[in-house]
C-alpha cells in the first residue's frame, strides 16, 4: 500500500486536519503553503474532507500570507479568501476526573472544546452510592449539558488515583477511593457504557494535559510532580508515559527520603515516605509549629493551598520559613526521582504547588541544585483548570481522531 495514491491522499488529508486543528480556520492558499501541496491540490483535498464531513467552510478572512487573498498574482490585495476548519461536530469524545469528594464529566467536540459538564458530588465512603451510578449520573448530565446524547460519544478516558492492575483489573495504590476497588468493577462500567473506556493515572493525566497544552510542550522527557490531594508524579520517557509493570510508575509517596522516619508496609498504613515531607497533610502543621494564623478549616489539600499561597504572597520571617521548609522538603524528593531518570524538565503541578508561584519554584530550584547532580529545568504547570480532565479529554480526543480521521480519509 505504501506510496499509492490512495495512501498518499490519505497522509496528506490526516496531515491538513492537524493544521486545522493547530491553527484554527485556514484558507486554501494558507494551507497549501503549510502542507507543501499546490493550490488545486488543496483545493481538491478540502472538497474531499468537505465530503467526508470533516470540513466546513467558516466564512471569509485573510489568507495568513499578508494579503486578503490571492487577486491576480500580482501580490496586491484580493478579495477576502474562504477559510476552511475541523466541523466541530464529527464527533465527541468525554472525560471523567475521579477523586473522593465528586467525579467531574465532561464532553469535547472532536476540536478539543468542551461543550458540556457536570459534577456529582461523591456521599460518605457509608453511604457511597454503587461506582457505576456515579459515573453515569456524571456522563449523562455532562452529555444532556452539551446538547447530545450518549450515542453521539464514541469514547471515554476515565481518571483515577492509583492505578487498574492489569493482571487483577483491582484498583491499587488509591485505598481513599470508595468504592472502587472490586475486581467486577471495570466489567460492571463496560456493560453499563455504550461506548469504549479506557482507564489512567490522575496525575498520568495531568502529565498529558502538559505535554499537549502546557509548559511541557514539545519535551519527551520529563517529570510532574503532582501535590493536591496526595503527592504523585508521571514519568515521561522518550514521548511516552512510562506507566510501570503494575502501573505503580510515580507513586512517589511512598518513596523513602531522608528527613521522615522509615515506615514499613506503607500501602497498609498509608503514610510515611516522601508524603509525610512535603505531601498536602505536612502544611497545616507546619504552620501551627510557627505560630502563623488563622488557619483555615475545610479538606487539607484546600488548606494547604491557601496556606501556600498566602506564604508567597506574605514577607514575614514565619510565612518565609513556612515556604523554604516546603521546598527543602519538595526538592528532597525531587532529588532522588533527577538522579535515577535524569529528566529534561520537572513540572510542578497540583494546586498545593502551583499556589506558591514563582516564589516557591525558585526555592524548590535552589535546593535542588546543591541536592542533584543534574540540573533539569524547573516549571511551574500551565494547565491550572482542571488538569486531570482536561488530560482525559485529550487523551479520549486523540483516540477518537485517529478513528474518526483515519477511517473516513481511507475510504
């Protein structure tokens, strides 16, 4: 098949529908100059995506070369040129953000806008509501939000804590999620869903949001480091998540750091480890030990945030204390994850991070310094509003191109 005509067309209309997607609403002329192909040809490819429905034309607008359109070949004005982009509608992909207090749904246009959502708070671990009610509920009001229904969905990435065993189909590593944990539960959610579902990481997911969108764009090695409601990280090797054999590859809580006493049997107990130095829970008690007030009440991801980032904002010798202790304590972990993968780049992410700003990933850089022989540069996360969703979203999306793109270009 390589290098026949037909495959050859459908390369270049896969390649002219990457560009629309990158840069949003192009002419014929704009996109010949971007793909290499002569005018007609592109005039030719976009009546084909035109025909397949993955086209429409948007009206008119410049050409992106300096001119209205093409005139007469003599470079001067011509009239406004006919731009072309991605119909929006040729399909929906969903995402689910899961975390103990609510699971998060929502539902993109195959051009990565979201256009719907919706939230179902998570009861008591008692009186929790079955798994798959939850996730239901959740998909189906995001869906009813956008305007669709649930065949309009051709797939869904669900995001957890921890991570599904391959060999069990048990969730591991994320004991504080009721509910989730029975071996029958990835089945019960395929039944019930008309649609394919795939399963990953939180923190794999935030990860993927900032290589598609963020500050890690355009890096295949790096490191997140993740501190919200646990501390984690997603390791990204030479493009990809390196996910591990059990899919444990991050769980950097439990990582054993100078500073904490050693904890035996830390997924039973659920504590010790680098969590017990830098993780959300250390930072209310932080700063009771140095007299700082008030506190706020509510979960302690939320307090740790505002503690963070009143810190950062605050120039007093307990709020700086407050701050250097926190990134000794991050930079300790970091440490130990620079010298086994020595990454390109480390983004902290997370809202208990990300509350610091540039204060704290300044200090956190500093202490690493002398920490790490390699020196990696050190970013804060880009991708602030839900994170963990938008990585599912595009995670989902980019599935559902492939599908979608590939199968109608091929015909």
């Amino acid at each position: 098949m390589a290098g026949t005509p037909r495959v050859l067309r459908a390369m270049n209309d896969r390649a002219a529908l990457d560009l629309l997607l990158e840069h949003g609403p192009l002419s014929r002329t704009r996109l010949g100059k971007l793909t290499g192909l002569s005018k007609p040809t592109a005039s030719q490819l976009l009546a084909r995506l035109e025909a397949a429905g993955l086209v429409i034309a948007t009206g008119t607008g410049t050409d992106g070369s300096g001119t209205a359109g093409s005139g007469s070949g003599t470079g001067r004005p011509g009239p406004n040129a006919q731009l072309y982009a991605v119909d929006p509608t040729a399909a929906y992909a969903a995402g689910l953000d899961v975390t103990p207090e609510r699971v998060l749904a929502a539902v993109a246009d195959i051009t990565g806008r979201t256009v719907g959502e919706h939230a179902v708070p998570t009861p008591g671990r008692r009186a929790a509501e079955p798994v798959v009610r939850q996730v239901t509920t959740a998909l189906d009001g995001a869906i009813k939000a956008a305007g669709l229904t649930r065949p309009d969905v051709r797939r869904m990435v669900i995001g957890t804590p921890g991570a599904f065993d391959p060999t069990t189909g048990r969730l591991r590593y994320a004991s504080h999620l009721p509910g989730w944990h029975s071996p029958a539960l990835l089945d019960e959610l395929a039944a019930a869903l008309p649609m394919p579902v795939e399963y990953e990481n939180d923190v794999n997911l935030a990860a993927l949001a900032e290589q598609r969108l963020g500050s890690a764009k355009g890096h295949d090695d790096f490191v997140l480091l993740w501190n919200e409601g646990g501390l984690g990280a997603a390791v990204v090797l030479g493009g990809r998540l390196h996910r591990g054999f059990t899919g444990g590859a991050g769980e950097v809580g439990f990582l054993p750091v100078p500073g904490v006493p050693l904890v035996r049997h830390v997924t039973k107990a659920n504590s010790g480890g680098f969590q017990e130095l830098a993780g959300s829970q250390i930072i209310p008690r932080l700063a009771r030990e140095l007299g700082i007030s008030p506190i706020p009440d509510g979960p302690y991801a939320e307090v740790a945030t505002a503690l963070v980032a009143r810190a950062a904002d605050i120039d007093s010798g307990s709020h700086r204390q407050l701050l250097a202790t926190y990134a000794t304590g991050l930079a300790t972990g970091i440490a130990s994850l620079v010298a086994v993968l020595d990454p390109q780049l480390v983004v902290l992410s997370g809202t208990a991070l990300t509350a610091g700003g540039e204060p704290l990933r300044a200090l956190v850089e500093a202490e690493l310094a002398e920490l790490a022989a390699s020196r990696p540069r050190l970013v804060l996360g880009d991708v602030r509003e839900n994170p963990v969703l938008r990585g599912a979203l595009e995670s989902a999306l980019a599935a559902t191109r492939d599908e979608v793109f590939d199968t109608l270009t091929l015909r």
